[in-house]
C-alpha cells in the first residue's frame, strides 16, 4: 500500500483538525507512514541559545505526540546540530543531550524516530547518524538516510553510497528518495540528477548472506 509522509511545521493541532486528518486517511485508504519536522531546522538541538533549544524540544514532543494520535508510526528529525550558525563541542554536546530526551519520549509513546542525513558535514552519511544512535543506545532512534543527500557526500568524498548505507546494518528505517546534483541538494527533478536510486534501494532490501 502506499503511504504518504506529512510535514508538520507547527503540530499543535485540535481535535477536529485531527479528526479531519484520521477521516481523510480512512476515506481514501492512503496511511501516513511518516512525518518531517523540518521545524528542527530553524529550532536546532544543538543551538547555543536555551530559548532555541527548549523550543526546539517543544516542537519535537508534540511532533512525537502528534503522531501516536494519528496512527504515524515513524518521525524524521534533520540530522543538525545547528543550521543558523557554526558547529562546536558545544553544540554538539547539546543535541546529544536532547536527542536522549527525544529518544526517552519516543519509547513513551512508542513512536519511531529517524535521523534525516542532511548536507552539512554534521551528519550527511549514514555512517556518522550511527555514531549517535550507538551513543543514545536506544530501540527507538534509528535512521532515515536521505539517498540524495548521502550520494553527494560519496561523490564529495570518494567512498561507496552502498558501502556507507551498510553501516546502518539493523538501523536504517527508511529511504528518503530524492534526486540532487555535486553540490546540488533541492529541487532537482528524478532522473535529472546522479542518484542511483535502484542501487540503494536494492541494497537497502538484499536479505542477509548466512
């Protein structure tokens, strides 16, 4: 069946706008197998500024929430310590922290959550987001690898898109399927770009050798 994922930039919603949403799904049998919070982008984790931070944190609990009352079983953050500004031992620090109470929240509601590979150099392979999801050692932090985004750090960097993904062996959720170009990460139309999306779609469904 095919799903749908939402994006939700402010999840506070009522109850008849939810009631809209859950009807909507059932009256064209489309589920929503995921949502975006591309609100943690402008609200990073890893901010130096405790406002920044705390909303941040406000936005992905209710996401969190949001999405156990509509049925969405998986929530993909961005993988950014911090977009409007430089990345430091400190910002970094600060999204480990609140990726462990984003964790802890999860498994409250028992929701999924997947880092996005994202462009900056943070986190924009598979290989790095495991580094956090060892650290945070939690069954409800995964990844949600972005093909695009980890093709442009192969090429950058001269390894292996396959290779990379394998990292995520047990990890990986889900592939965020979209086309980019060397340096190139938006709106860049499938098959325009050097994605090679039957590639890492096949490796991420090849059943293991014994």
């Amino acid at each position: 069946r095919r799903q749908r994922q939402m994006c939700i930039r402010d999840s506070y919603m009522d109850t008849e706008e939810k009631r809209e949403i859950m009807e909507a799904i059932f009256d064209t049998g489309i589920p929503i197998g995921s949502m975006s919070v591309s609100a943690l982008t402008k609200y990073a984790l890893g901010d130096p500024d405790q406002a920044v931070r705390d909303r941040g944190m406000e936005i992905a609990e209710k996401s969190i929430q949001l999405s156990s009352a509509l049925g969405v079983r998986t929530v993909m953050i961005p993988g950014y310590d911090i977009y409007y500004g430089e990345s430091t031992i400190e910002t970094k620090r600060y999204f480990l922290e609140n990726i462990r109470k984003i964790a802890e929240i999860a498994e409250r509601e028992g929701i999924l959550v997947g880092f996005e590979t994202m462009e900056n150099n943070f986190m924009n392979t598979t290989g790095k987001a495991v580094q956090y999801v060892n650290m945070v050692d939690s069954a409800y932090l995964k990844i949600y690898p972005d093909a695009g985004n980890i093709t442009n750090a192969a090429v950058a960097n001269r390894h292996d898109v396959c290779e990379d993904l394998s990292l995520g062996k047990g990890k990986l959720i889900a592939l965020h399927l979209k086309e980019t170009k060397p340096d190139v990460y938006r709106e860049v139309p499938f098959l325009t770009g050097h994605v090679e999306f039957a590639v890492s779609y096949t490796h991420l469904t090849l059943p293991t050798k014994a």
